[in-house]
C-alpha cells in the first residue's frame, strides 16, 4: 500500500487515464445541459506563467464541477498564434515565425497537460494555421462585400525601427513601446472595420450583460465607447471664412468661449499656416506634441501645452472673435478634434488659460458674484446664466434643451450624440499575420479575391531582417499576380490583419472546428453558443471583448448566428503579484542577486550583489522584464500540479491580486499531506466499510456528520456564487479541524462520509489526488462519475442553538433550540420561559423583537 503522497507517480497516471477515457470529449448529442466554458487562449510564447496558470486552473475547476453535475460540457483550447513576438524572433534568430511557433505550441500544450488541465484536444485550432485563417479571410469579405471594411486615410502613429503602424497604447512617452524609437505620425491608407455605427448597440447590450459580468469590465466599455449628449456647433475661421465645427456637451456656455482647441492631429494646422509667417513656429510645437502620444490617459497626465495659430475663430452666438489654439490635451479621436474652450467654467481650459494669459469670461454665476480675476478654479455647479443673449437670467442645467432647440433655429447648429468609439483599424504592415484578401488593379481598382481562391497563404520567399520593412513586401511571388476581374497584371495588397480579428471569431470556431466548407455550420453552433462562462484578464475589456461583441453583432446581422452576445457570464481572475527588486545601476534584479535580511518571503534592507547600492523592492505582477518570475514547470516539479492548483485558488478570491508566497505552496503541500496520511493510514478499515450509518450516533459523530452537509452546501454556495473556491478550501479545512478534535470514537461508515465528502469537494480543485484516493477506496469508476455530493438538509440543519434572551436590553436567560425554529416560536418559548416570567410578572409587555437565530428581546413598561 503506497503510504507517502507521490505526485509525480499519481499524476501522469490519471492524466493517461482522462485521456484514454476521452473525459473531456465534448459531443453536442450527450445527455445533458450543455455547459460551454472557455478560458481566453494564450499567445504561444513558449512558456506559461502564473498568469496562465490562475487562469486556467479557474477554467479547469469549473469545467470538473459541471461534469460533477452532469453537464455536458465543451472546454477546447487554441492558440493565439499569429503575431509580433514570432516575427521578432525570426529577426533575431533566423528560425522562421511557423517553426518558432509550432515548437512553442507543442512545448506549452505538454505543459498544460502536466497541469492537469481538461480540455477536448480534438478542437484544438491555431489562428495561424491555413485552415483557421481561411475563414478569417473569409469574413473579411463579408464585412466588405455590406460595407463594413472600408480603406481610408488616417493619421497613425509610425515607428520608423519596427516598421508599422503602432497603436495609440502603443506608444510610450513619445516612444514605441517595444524599441523605444521615437515615434512618428504619417496620414496612411488603412483598412478599417465600420466598429462606430455599432457604438449604441454595444452599449444596449450591457443591460443584458449586467448581473453576470464584473461591474468594472462593464464601466470601462461604457467609457471607451463614450456616449455625450450634446451639440454640434459651427464657428467660422475669421481669416478664411472656412466653417469649423464643434462638438460639445455644454451648450450653456458657449456665450463665456474665449479661445478655440485643435488637436495636435488636426489636418486643417497645416492647411491654415501653410506659407504664412506662423508656419515654422507652430509646426515645430505641434510635432512635439504629436510625438506625446494620442492616448486620453497620457494626454490628461501630460502637462497642458500649445502654441497659438495666429488664427481666430467667429462664435456664432454672440460674433466674438477668439484665438485659434492647438493644444496637447485636444484629441482627434473626440467629436471633431476641435474644442471649444470655456475657462470660467471648465478646469482645464482654466488652467490653460491662466498658463497663456487668455481671458477668462463668467457667464454663470452662483449666488456670490464670480470675478474673472480672482478665480482660483473653475466655476462648474450650476447657476444663473449671464452674458448669454436671450438666456440671461435662467439655469444653465434647466436651460440646456432649450438653448440646442435655439441653436437650430438659428441655424448655429443641433442637437447630437457623439460616441468616443472609432472605426477598428485592422493593418498591420507585418508578414505574421492573415493577409488581407484583396488584390489592386490599375484598370478596375480595389478588388476582393474571389472566395474560391482562398485562403491567401503567407509566401516563404520573404526575409526578416531589422529595420527592414513589410517582410510580404519583399516577397515577389506574393505580390505580383494577375487581377481577378480582367486578367491583367495586378498586386496584392501587402497589410496583415490585426491579430484582434482572429479572437474576434474563434469561439464560434471551437464549435464546429474541422469544417472544411464552411468557417463553421449554423446547427453545430446553435448546440453549444453563447459560452455559458467565459474567464480571462479585465486587460482585455475595452479591446478583445469590445471587438468580439461587435464582431458577432455583424455576424447575427447577416443572418450566420441568431444572438448578438457571445459570452453570457464573464469573469476576470486577479493578477498573480510578488515582490521584484531594483538597483539604480543593475536594474532589475532576480532575488538571488539581493542580499539582505530574509523575512519570509521579503528581503529586508537589500542590497545589490553586484554592487553593494541599497535596492527598492516593490509588490508587482509577476513577469519576466521585472525578473520576478515563478516557474509552474519548477512548482510541478517540487510539488505536483495539484499542490499548485489547490495553491492558486486557496489564497485569496480569485479575482483579487494574489501574492505569491513560498509559505503559501508550502501550506497547500501540508494540507494535502495531512489528508493523504488520515486516509492512507485507514484506508484497510474504509474500503471495508459500508455505507449504511447507524441511527444511533452520538453526539460527537452527530456533529461530524452535521458538518460534513453543511461543507458540502457551503462549498456549493461559494462555487456558484462567484468562484470563491478559497472559501470552499476553507470549509473543508474546518470539516478536517473539527475531526482531529473529536475525542471519542468516530463511527467508521461517517469517518468514511467524511472523508469521502472531502475528497469529492475537492476534486475539481486537485482532480489527481482525488482520484487516486477515490481508487484506493475501493471505487472503480472516475470520481467524475460519481456526481456533486448531495447534502442532506435535515442532517445539517441538525443543530441545537443557544439563544439568549433580553428584557429592556437585558439578559435575562438563555433557552435551547433547533436551528430554524420559526420567529414566532422562538417568541412563544421565550414568553413561556421561567427566568423571564420572573421580570415580566406585574408589567406590560409592549414589543417582543425576535432577531432570527440570535436573540429575543421583550421590551416592557
């Protein structure tokens, strides 16, 4: 009989086993509820992290409770493999982005197969294989063949070292965030998916998300898609009579404009100082502030800076003339990339104007005059209205549709909403990537490749070399070819599609993934979509998941799908944090390179090995650039799969910041220890015994089995009340307490209740151990089989309480009852009671107020 717990015996043991047995195989004709659960696929970097392993431990634990359940239930995974990391590999090592990435693929899935994880390895897809991209491709053409894929010139932002269009988020302190070059902005064509005309619809369907997404993820998209109610007004340029229109959501004081705002990305800069004597002063500001980024979040960090046109601007409502600005906090992705700027009212234009002297005019007032030259602030409450034309003397707030319905009468403007959403830009000038199935002709324009022609597949003839461009470009057989509708000499368009398009779909595709006629058949995706729990990053909310509700919305439209949200449940796990170390000379340090006073898992006081110099530690995410990585592949190795998983989900709620900690492994190590000992050490006497338990238990053995239902009801309700599977660890960490206390002897067939109940809670947590522990049992079949433990309600509702009860506040005596006994008898027992008859003799009972399960208080007079 095998006495010491030996993960690396047990665990490749079941993982043969689930895999021959074909656990995990999802088959949409089982008996069942379907339950769809999907973890956010990786990147194929090569390596897991913590990242992955919280995430997909999650991912596992619920799939396992489902099966428990008897759900049916599809888990695939595929791999996010398209991308820049391959490409930069192949520059820097000369092994080709196909190669590098299907050895990381078949590296990372003997990983996750090492932890455990269940998935049906029979969908398993990878974006950058043919098969996959195909279809990407595919829509691609039917988003143009509607409209919805448009190619237009944008402003973007350019690094002129990775040679591509970069992102707003990008681009770091000027910078591009990968090599740091200074980034550039160039007016290129681009290919666009039409993501605005979708801004109302995407915020619609939260209503029907709220309740079953985390609030936050929610609040971010609404952000990010940025509905305003407000107007569009035209001013006039003084000096050229050219309109210039504005959008803002503060029409009540547009009398108090006292200068006008341009994006540093406005096309109308150039046009305006073209020639003129301004042109070297303001273009020389206005590139520097262009290299600032476009982001909202860097520009509201940024200090307020601009530069004066030497132009004005006419305000349509009262035919001041003020100056014409450009300044870095105006953005071109707003309204129309020009503000109107109202100091006395809003904060920013306040403190800009104090910084460049501009005036500062009030038009509305509190009940204390304002003085323009005395302000310290803004004013922005509401109040009275002045200086303001046929609006003097109103509420601004109570004013506000008047004064747009005011604004089209007088032809000034109108009434709109504006959505902070933009059009998805989808190329990418890189060779690792679906290419863009389109083909250009001199003769008959844009032309789509014909859908029998797909997929266009990535040529081989291309070289990776620094700095050296579009690797499709230099590939001559990828770019010449001959135009589909007149035969002639064409070439194809050389853009990669962002890899966001290929998450944008691939859910639908676990669904029917070996389908070689079609991206997926209507039937097969009706049986498992939407996913019932979907779980990644919060990252990913105002992006990937933004991009995918948007993407199955157009696919509902044209009639492939019949819903419009393909994730009904989402949850985003915690970051996996640990203290990282900093030396001004060194940098980042691994822990072995500080030395210092070691308190737990801290380093006090450290200083750098290599130099001696004080280092600053900090608690951060883990990750390789801060070296303060933890290798899943070392944790297996010393601890097993399981340990790690019962680890990840033991020590804080799942979507909370976790800490790593080397006394925290060590402790889910010595839990599962304990538990293997208690029933290794009996397990002659267990497998002897029956199930049958007596009637006549007592009161210690009563108890254990009172708690043992309560665990399994607890453990249930935190499961499905929000992954709180710390709070399941810890119910049967108290279940296992209350058994070493019990000091008499405990009845055989409820050691065996126990101990079983305890092993098939926890079975979806560390699946291995489970099993092998069920096995030794006596059990033959999987412990996946056997269902969810069921909790008897009378047996754990078993339960005497003590409730203490009151006069005026007063204790006054206690009486015993069962638990759950009804509000009403608690007050009869506590008025019939002895030691209360005594201090209620003689007076008036006025109120009895029963708190349930607590207390009984008798106020009297």
């Amino acid at each position: 009989m095998q006495q010491k717990y030996s993960p690396s015996e047990i665990e490749p043991k079941w993982q043969e086993k689930w895999a021959s047995d074909r656990v995990f195989s999802a088959n949409s004709d089982k008996p069942g509820e379907k339950f769809y659960c999907l973890t956010m696929y990786p990147y194929p970097s090569g390596v897991l992290h913590m990242g992955h392993v919280i995430n997909y431990t999650l991912g596992d634990v619920v799939v396992r409770y489902k099966l428990l359940h008897g759900y049916n239930v599809l888990s695939p995974m595929g791999w996010d493999s398209f991308g820049l990391p391959a490409e930069n590999a192949a520059i820097r090592t000369g092994i080709h982005p196909h190669n590098f990435t299907e050895q990381n693929i078949e590296r990372m899935t003997e990983q996750m197969n090492r932890a455990g994880w269940g998935y049906d390895w029979s969908r398993e897809l990878a974006t950058s294989h043919e098969d996959y991209y195909h279809w990407t491709q595919w829509f691609f053409l039917q988003f143009y063949k509607n409209g919805l894929a448009v190619k237009k010139t944008a402003p973007v932002n350019w690094c002129d070292s990775c040679m591509t269009v970069l992102a707003n988020e990008q681009v770091q302190d000027g910078g591009c965030e990968r090599c740091g070059t200074e980034v550039v902005q160039h007016d290129m064509s681009q290919w666009f998916l039409t993501m605005s005309n979708y801004a109302q619809r995407l915020l619609d369907g939260h209503k029907n998300l709220k309740g079953n997404w985390p609030d936050a993820v929610i609040a971010m998209q609404e952000e990010w898609i940025g509905r305003s109610e407000g107007a569009r007004v035209v001013f006039k340029i003084k000096e050229t009579g050219e309109d210039l229109p504005i959008f803002t959501t503060r029409p009540d004081t547009l009398f108090g404009v006292t200068f006008m705002s341009l994006a540093p990305e406005h096309p109308l800069i150039e046009k305006l100082v073209a020639g003129t004597e301004h042109e070297d002063r303001v273009m020389k500001e206005v590139t520097e502030m262009r290299k600032q980024g476009t982001s909202e979040r860097e520009r509201a960090e940024r200090e307020k800076v601009g530069i004066w046109t030497g132009f004005h601007v006419i305000n349509p409502v009262n035919g001041e003339e003020v100056p014409l600005w450009v300044a870095n906090f105006a953005l071109m992705t707003y309204g129309t990339g020009a503000v109107m700027a109202v100091p006395a009212h809003d904060q920013r234009d306040f403190e800009f104007a104090r910084k460049y002297d501009i005036p500062i005019k009030v038009v509305i007032q509190p009940e204390a005059d304002l003085d323009p030259a005395s302000m310290t602030e803004a004013y922005v409450d509401p109040g009275t209205m002045i200086d303001s034309g046929p609006f003097n003397g109103r509420n601004n707030r109570e004013a506000m549709g008047d004064i747009i319905k005011w604004l089209a009468e007088q032809g000034y403007g109108e009434g709109t909403v504006n959505y902070r959403l933009r059009d998805w830009l989808i190329s990418r000038q890189r060779y690792w990537g679906a290419p863009i199935p389109v083909i250009y002709c001199d003769d008959c324009g844009t032309v789509p490749v014909p859908e029998d022609e797909l997929p266009v597949r990535l040529p081989t003839d291309v070289h990776f070399k620094e700095g050296g461009g579009n690797p499709l470009a230099t590939s001559e057989s990828f770019t010449h070819c001959s135009c589909p509708e007149c035969g002639k000499p064409a070439r194809r368009e050389t853009d990669t599609m962002d890899t966001f398009v290929d998450s944008s779909w691939y859910f639908l595709r676990y669904c029917d993934p070996n389908n070689a006629e079609q991206a997926f058949d209507k039937d097969a995706i009706s049986k498992w979509m939407p996913v019932d729990q979907y779980i990644g990053g919060i990252e990913h909310a105002t992006m990937h998941l933004i991009y995918a509700r948007f993407f199955t919305m157009v696919l509902k439209d044209l009639g492939m799908i019949d819903f419009e949200e393909p994730f009904s449940r989402l949850f985003c796990q915690g970051m996996v944090c640990k203290t990282a170390y900093y030396c001004d000379t060194h940098k980042w340090l691994r822990e072995d390179q500080v030395e210092g006073e070691r308190q737990g898992d801290e380093i006090l006081n450290g200083k750098c090995t290599e130099c001696g110099e004080p280092v600053r530690s900090e608690m951060t995410k883990i990750s390789k650039s801060k070296l303060n990585v933890v290798d899943p592949d070392e944790m297996i190795e010393n601890y097993g799969a399981d340990t790690m998983r019962l680890y990840m989900v033991s020590d804080a709620p799942p979507d909370k910041m976790q800490v790593w900690s080397a006394a925290g492994i060590n402790g889910a190590w010595r839990m599962l220890n304990r538990l293997w000992t208690l029933i290794t050490e009996n397990i002659d006497s267990l497998s002897a015994t029956g199930t049958s338990i007596p009637e006549d238990l007592d009161d210690d053995n009563r108890a254990l089995r009172r708690t043992a239902h309560q665990c399994i009801m607890r453990v249930t309700d935190a499961i499905e009340g929000g992954f709180q599977f710390n709070t399941a660890i810890a119910r049967c960490n108290e279940l296992l307490n209350q058994l070493r206390h019990v000091k008499g002897q405990v009845e055989p067939t409820v050691l065996r209740e126990l101990l079983e109940t305890v092993i098939r809670v926890l079975s979806p947590i560390v699946p291995h151990f489970s099993e092998e522990l069920w096995s030794l049992m006596g059990h033959e079949d999987s412990i996946f089989q056997a269902g969810w433990p069921a909790a008897d309600k009378n047996i754990a509702s078993e339960e005497e309480l003590v409730i203490p009860l009151q006069v005026n506040g007063k204790l006054r005596g206690k009486i015993t009852v069962p638990a759950g006994t009804s509000n009403e008898d608690l007050e009869k027992l506590a008025l019939e009671s002895e030691e209360i008859k005594k201090h209620t003799e003689d007076k008036t009972i006025r109120k009895v107020i029963v708190v349930p399960g607590k207390l009984v208080n008798i106020a009297v007079s």
